[in-house]
C-alpha cells in the first residue's frame, strides 16, 4: 500500500505569494466591461431556459447579445489602438 501524504506536500509546498500583478489587475478591469455583458447574456438565457420566450424575453435576448457584441468590437479596438495595428 502507498502513502500518499508525502506528495501532498509537492502540491501544497509553494502557495502563491502576493495576488495578482498591476498589469494583470490592468488587463481584468479593461475586460470587464466585456465580461460584464458576457454574464448578462448568461443571466437572460438562463431565464429562458424552463419556458417557451415571449416577445419580450426576445428582445431581452437581442439587447444582451448586441450589448456583448459592442463590448468586443471596443475591446478589440482598443486593444489594435494600444498595439498600433491590426491583429
């Protein structure tokens, strides 16, 4: 029989110190617009999934997809504006 307690310690030995990076927190908050109408397509999809959609859960769909569509067309932009170019 194998004693697994001794690799548990090369799982836990080296926890990560310190959180993330400014760069990192950087790149999240420039996201999150994008993220925020990620979840908010989720949410919409998510009510409609035990019922049949009305007219006006249609929309709502509609609103929250073209709301994600902007937030990556601006992200993207604004990611080309800062690399000076086309990807």
């Amino acid at each position: 029989m194998k004693n697994i307690v001794a690799l548990q310690a090369l799982v836990t030995a080296n926890p990560p110190v310190g959180g993330p990076t400014d760069a990192e927190l950087d790149a999240i908050e420039a996201e999150m617009p994008l993220i925020s109408a990620e979840v908010e397509l989720l949410d919409v999809q998510i009510s409609v999934l035990d019922r049949p959609a009305s007219e006006l859960d249609a929309r709502r769909l509609r609103r929250a997809r073209r709301k994600l569509l902007a937030a990556r067309r601006d992200l993207r932009n604004r990611t080309e504006a800062q690399t000076g170019g086309a990807a």
